[in-house]
C-alpha cells in the first residue's frame, strides 16, 4: 500500500503511531473527507473488494464506497501502520426495526490497551472509534454514541433528536474473512430488495454536521444538517445532480 497517498487523500498530517490518538486522527479524517456513496451499483459496476481496485477507486479516483470498500481499505491502512485489526460482522436494524442478515455490515475491531469499535463505512456514524468495552455514552461533539453488551453480543447506538436511543447495529466479536461478506455484497448490489439498489446515496461529515444527496435519479433530495439543524431541497435536473457530486463530494461520474 501507499501509505504517502492514501494519507493525501484524507489531508492526514499528524503522527503514524499505532496508538488511540492516531486512531482517532485518522478515522475523523477518513469520515470528512471520503463520502459513503453507492454510485457505481446505479452505474451498473460491479463492486471489486480486490485490494488494488479498492485502493485506485477510493485513493487515486478519490471517490467514496460502501462499508465493505470503506472499512476494508481502512482496515489495511491500520495494519500497515501498526495496528491489530480485525474484521467483525454486523447485523443492521432497518426502519422498521428488523435485523438484516449476517454480514449486512462490515465493522473493524481495532485492539490496543483497550478495544476500540471502529466504523468509517456507515454513513452517519461517530467520528471517532468507540470504546468498546464501556457503555456509557461517548460523544463525537456532535451527539452521543454508545456500545452495550447483552451475553455474546454488543449493540452499537446512537442518540436520536429526542433523547432516544435508537440501535444501528448487532455484532459479535468472531474474526471473519473478507472472502465471507462476498455473498451479502453480491445481495446489496443486485438484489432489488437491498436499500442500496432502491435508491442512490452519497454522504459526508463536514465541520458543523452532514451534507447527504439521496433519492431516484428523476428526484434527489440534498439534506444539509448544520448544527443539528436540518434543511432539504429537491433537485430534479441531472446536470445539477452532478455539479453537487463534484462541487460537494469531489465525485465526477
């Protein structure tokens, strides 16, 4: 891997020692600088979880993925770097409060004095990686996150704008192989019934919150939220779309 330009890529200047501070600097700056997009299943290209196509895609092309891209390469980074990384698998809640299938999400299990759950592939997710084995909130600056464990298994949450706390996903902490998420990847990407196949999405943390482009491609709905304050506009015109995915996400399709 070239450390020198994936470093570029997410404008990471601080210190490359495999401890909680370079952990933290280094997921901030993935989730501010590399969107979680599904761009290419609406273009019709399949996702390739090989290394290097990972690596041109979301370096050298600088454009965003999904959590089997995002976690994946990042995972690799760490490791290059230092870090003891595992791969974990996650079952995801969706709107209607019904778990989806093992493997539904990749999230990374990154190990030093204490275990931290880290997550650069959810979308609006922490910022920062989570103590693993506290559960008491933690906080981002921007709201609070929690990790909570019942017999084998830990719930990653997170505070809603009521006060509630709302589940996103269930994990357990068995090391798993990239070769076995290739099927629920496969699901994601073809499956009419797999969110990412229904609607296109791109998402990014910014300075005082998210901008998020989501919808059909007759009607995209861009969401700015600022300081936890959300505003939305419909966009209609293609030519528009693109300009925001150049001018918003440095993504040119």
């Amino acid at each position: 891997m070239n450390i020198e330009a994936y470093l570029r890529r997410i404008n990471y200047t601080g210190r490359l020692s495999p401890d909680i501070e370079t952990l933290r600097g280094l997921h901030q700056a993935h989730l501010m600088t590399v969107p979680f997009e599904n761009l290419d299943i609406h273009l019709g290209r399949p996702i390739n979880l090989d290394p290097d196509a990972l690596f041109l895609k979301i370096v050298e092309n600088r454009r965003g993925g999904f959590c089997y891209e995002l976690n994946n390469l990042f995972a690799r980074l760490l490791e290059h770097i230092g870090f003891k990384v595992t791969l974990l698998s996650a079952r995801v809640y969706d709107a209607d409060d019904r778990l989806g299938p093992e493997y539904d999400h990749m999230a990374l299990l990154v190990t030093l004095k204490d275990r931290w759950l880290a997550d650069v592939g959810f979308g609006d997710s922490s910022l920062f990686p989570l103590r693993l084995d506290d559960d008491q909130p933690q906080y981002d600056n921007r709201r609070a996150y929690r990790v909570s464990r019942e017999d084998a298994f830990w719930y990653e949450s997170r505070a809603i704008e009521d006060g509630a706390w709302k589940r996103d996903y269930v994990f357990t902490l068995q090391a798993r192989r990239i070769a076995e998420y290739l099927e629920t990847c496969n699901y994601h990407q073809t499956s009419p019934d797999s969110p990412f196949t229904q609607r296109q999405i791109c998402t990014i943390a910014t300075p005082t919150g998210r901008i998020t482009l989501r919808g059909l491609p007759t009607e995209m709905k861009v969401i700015v939220t600022k300081h936890g304050v959300k505003r939305e506009r419909v966009i209609a015109d293609p030519a528009q779309v693109s300009a925001l995915l150049l001018d918003q996400f440095g993504i040119a399709v």
